[in-house]
C-alpha cells in the first residue's frame, strides 16, 4: 500500500477520509476490549483504533513497541481529544493492519522523556535516534548546513573537496595516522584542518572556497569536544579582515532568520584578546552577564596578608547577593578556582558597612569604599600569577552567574575577539608555538623579527555565548615573512623541507593575499538548538574516552592486516 499521509497531517478536514499510514508503534492500550495504537513516524503520533470482531484485532493483540507496521482505515473523529498533538482531534478507525517488522523488546524507552543513561544511548544510538528530541537535533542541522551553503554560494563561493588522507604535519594537536600498506613504514595522516589546501586553492587561483570539512585531532576531550567534527572551511583571496568578518556576519544573519526565525543584530561587537582576558577571565567570554574581574592588588599592596605574599597580582569578581553562598558553597567554588589553577580563594563581604571575611583581620579598618564595595556585596579575591589568576578567575566567574541565574538562555550574544599575539613562548621547550597556526600573518613582519613575543596577529575568533564558535586569520603569502615565521618557530630547514616543502614551493609562484575563517558547525548547532552537549547534534559521536560504544571501536583488528601493513603490535 502507497502512504498517503505522514503521522502529523490528519485533522478533523480529513472526516471519513480512507488512509494509509506507517510507521513505529509508540505504545498499545487496551481499553474495554478496544485497542488503542500510538503510530508514530519522524513527523508525529497518530492514533489509531482495533475492535473487537474487526478485521485487524487479532493482528492487533500481537503487537509490542517498536513495531514496523502500515495500517488502511478511517478518519472519525475522538470522543477524548488530545490537545498536545497535531492529530489529537482525530483517530483512525482500522481496516487493514500488516506487520512489516517485529521488534525485541528495546534496552531503552523510545520517548523525549527516556530514562536511559548515556551510555546506553550511545550503545543503541539507532534507537536513541528515533526519539522525536533528537531527530529534531539533527534535521535543524540539515537545515542550518543548507543556509550556510546558500549564503556562501550566493556570494560567489566555489563549493571544493580537499583529501582526507594527507601529510603529517605536527605543529597542533596530534594526528591520526593512517599506515600506508603499499610504503611499508610511512603514515599518511587525518586532517585536523584543510588549512594547507585551502590555502593552495586560493595559490591555484580559485579565489572564493568552502567546504563543509571533517576534521581530526586526537586529543583529549571534553563536553564541547569531539576527535572527529565538522567545521565549515572559508577562504577567500584579496580580503582583509573586515571582508571576513562581513561574511561570517550575513552567514549567522542568515542561518538564525532562516532556521530560528531571530533577527541577528549585526555588525558584531569586537573585543581585544587583551579586554577579554583581563575582564573577563577567557579569549572566549561571555557577554550575557557581567561579572566583571577587577585588579585589586594596589588597594592590598600595604597590607601584611599571609595569602597575598610575594603574589604577583589580586584579582576578583564581586556579586550583589550574598545570600545564597554559605560556607559550603564558598567551599564548593574554592575547589574549583584551585581545579583551575588558582592558589587559594579568599572572600570579602558587607555588612552594616564594614567589611568581614576571612581577610578582615589582617586589613585592620580598611573601608568597603576602599575597594568599591557597598552593602550586601560579596567579593572573591584570587592571587597569584597574571595568567593562573585570569584562567581560575574566569572558571569561577561562570560558575557564579550559574548560581546567581544570571544566564538568559534565550539571547544570543556574538563577539570578535580580535588583535591576538601571534605567538606563545614555551618555558620548558624554549621556543615559540603559533597560537593560531604557522601561516598567521604577522600584523607587523618587522616585530615578528625583532621581538616575536610582541608580534601581534592579523588574526579573528568569533564568540557565541561564551564558546568559541570559528577563528580565522589573514595568512602569510610572501615567502620570506613565511620564512621568518619558521625560523621563530625553530624548525630547521631540513624541517621545512619534509613536512611543508610542497606549500613552500607553491608560495614562489605568485600567492595572491589570502584570509580565511573556519566556523564550528556542531558547537553553532549545539547553541542554536539549545542542548549543552554536543554529542546531542552528532549522528553518531564518541564518548569522552573516544570511544564509539555502537561499533566498539577502537577494536582490535585481524593480524593479517597488521602483517600487509608490516605494523607489530603491543610490546
């Protein structure tokens, strides 16, 4: 039988209608000798109904959930209507009833309100992906991957693959390494990005690329994380960053109008890498509260405070309400700072106009004034280094505006982080790592040859709500800022050669100006559909062990392959 409807369509318009519908059975009831059947398909629940002495009854008391079946009957109308759903109005009076497939009973209840823990849901992800809640995680994906497709390619953008197995170039995270059987000893490796083809694109003239691009890295996870993710891959010749922030911007525009029905205020707020970190703690911030870090360590440096001894800089956040931290709260939070690496959490509150907490013995008749406090004020206050305080300071302060109810889940608050360092110094290495990549261009080449840990970066993160959602950057497209890039960064010619000779050699045939930007398409569905874990919008995802409990992978594979591959496992 041909379906003439889907399980969302039937109303009281459809009265004495003959139709056929498929799909799951949701539940059964038997009420009086009647039996009542929840038909459910990915667009809704549809009612139908067996009598005792019909033609279907006795197929009928056969079925259990999870049933594949197709049903013929008649529209009539409830007696008890169902005010919930699309169909409640009606239901179907059953003329014929086919078993299409059996089902064992499920490990888990097919419903948005599943008892299931996660780990069961990963292991019978088939089943957790009937659930109406996450069928509705992935088709909003369909359609934002679809809007941002008809922006870019409205806008000039050539839609370009790059390979997934490539070269092993270590200058991020690890790679994946794929061994190849047919060079016995060497590795092709899994893209972490198609930075570098992406790149020789723009080198090869096409001007305008995208791509929506699986990505690689092995390292470890967290609930924002995955090894294997999808980003969307931009790249554009003759720009500069405002042409790439301009995109990006009618990209969000476009994607919350078109998916969400919001109106996208653009253009973006910016904020310095500098402004973010020493206000609010993280490259990344979030804008929907304040919450503010405050240098306090002038107001102490004339005190005699244990704590604060030898410290290079006092920090803190303040908070209006006092009320709901008690001891074991402040406790709670004070863990966490030090999870964090902060050195230790103190506290400062008012009350009846002067000060109390645990520093107020060693600041004699220091004032609430004095540190712009005033009645039922509570302050927190980390010492220590400059980047341990911010980093610690920063965890915290997302803590206390989840505490404080200070997070409004229903606005979206865009941000460019911009004017980065170019580079970070490693202690224990003694050398320089690109924070962003090797081909970041310097925003001024001679400072990079000067004094690198001043050189700063043509480079760009975009925020949403405290994630970072992309980051991109203007490249380097002259071979000898390329160069000196290299040279910074310690690798030796030898180095260069191997791992990017390919891409240097590219760069002496006329490299136009380039920049691109790489948007993080699971964290920007993960906050459009509201859910704070991101294996919610992935099909089928890895666990925090990166582990897929599905197909159990990683597994062990045949020792014949390993003998093709000339690999020997284990010691």
């Amino acid at each position: 039988m041909k379906r003439t409807h889907n399980n969302n369509q039937l109303t009281l318009a459809n009265l004495k209608e003959t139709v056929v519908l498929k799909g799951w059975v949701q539940k059964t009831r038997n009420l009086g000798g009647l039996l009542f059947i929840d038909l459910r398909d990915r667009f809704g629940i549809t009612q139908l109904v067996s009598r005792p002495q019909g033609p279907t009854y006795e197929t009928a008391l056969k079925l259990k959930s999870e049933y594949v079946i197709e049903v013929q009957g008649i529209v009539l109308e409830r007696e008890s209507k169902n005010k919930h759903v699309p169909t409640g109005d009606i239901e179907i009076d059953l003329v014929e009833l086919s078993i299409l497939s059996t089902s064992d009973t499920p490990p888990m209840i097919v419903s948005n309100q599943t008892d299931a823990l996660e780990e069961t849901r990963l292991k019978y992800r088939y089943l957790d992906l009937r659930r109406p809640v996450m069928q509705s995680f992935l088709i909003n994906r369909h359609h934002i991957v679809q809007s941002i497709r008809s922006t870019l390619v409205d806008d000039g953008f050539y839609e370009l693959e790059t390979p997934i197995l490539g070269k092993s170039t270590p200058e991020g995270a690890r790679d994946y390494l794929v061994p190849s059987r047919l060079y016995p000893g060497t590795f092709y490796a899994l893209p972490q990005s198609p930075q570098i083809y992406k790149q020789l694109f723009m080198i090869a003239g096409f001007e305008k690329y995208f791509q929506v691009a699986r990505c690689f890295r092995d390292e470890d996870l967290r609930a924002d994380r995955q090894p294997e993710f999808t980003q969307i891959d931009i790249e554009a010749s003759f720009v500069d960053e405002e042409d790439l922030y301009d995109i990006t911007e009618k990209i969000m525009r476009d994607v919350f109008k078109k998916v969400l029905g919001l109106e996208i205020k653009t253009p973006f707020p910016r904020m310095t890498y500098k402004t973010a970190i020493e206000t609010y703690g993280t490259d990344k911030p979030d804008t929907r509260y304040g919450l503010h870090l405050v240098d306090y360590t002038d107001q102490f440096k004339d005190y005699d405070i244990p704590l604060f001894a030898g410290k290079e800089t006092i920090r803190g956040i303040k908070v209006d309400d006092q009320s709901i931290f008690t001891r074991k709260v402040i406790d709670e939070l004070s863990a966490h700072v030090k999870k964090h690496h902060g050195d230790a959490l103190a506290t400062l509150k008012v009350n009846q106009g002067a000060l109390s907490g645990s520093l107020q013995k060693f600041i004699g008749e220091m004032t609430p004034d004095a540190l712009g406090l005033e009645e039922g004020n509570l302050l927190f206050l980390v010492p220590g280094t400059f980047d341990d305080v911010t980093q610690s300071l920063g965890a915290l302060r997302t803590q206390l505006a989840e505490k404080l109810s200070l997070i409004d889940s229903n606005r979206f608050d865009f941000l460019w982080v911009t004017d980065w360092p170019l580079l970070e110094y490693d202690h224990d290495e003694q050398r320089f790592y690109a924070r962003h990549h090797p081909f970041t261009a310097p925003d001024d080449p001679e400072v990079l040859k000067t004094s690198p840990i001043h050189a700063m970066a043509k480079a760009y993160d975009i925020v949403l709500n405290g994630y970072e959602i992309g980051g991109g950057s203007i490249r380097i497209h002259d071979q000898k800022t390329q160069s000196l890039m290299f040279e910074t960064l310690g690798l030796k010619d030898e180095d260069v050669r191997s791992r990017f000779g390919f891409f240097v050699d590219a760069l002496k045939y006329g490299t136009p100006p380039h920049g691109g930007i790489a948007l993080g398409l699971d964290r920007i569905v993960m906050l459009m559909t509201k859910t704070d874990n991101i294996k919610d919008v992935i099909a089928f995802p890895k666990t925090q062990s990166a582990k897929d409990l599905m197909m159990q992978a990683p597994s062990d594979v045949d020792q014949k392959q390993l003998t093709e591959l000339k690999i020997k496992a284990g010691e």
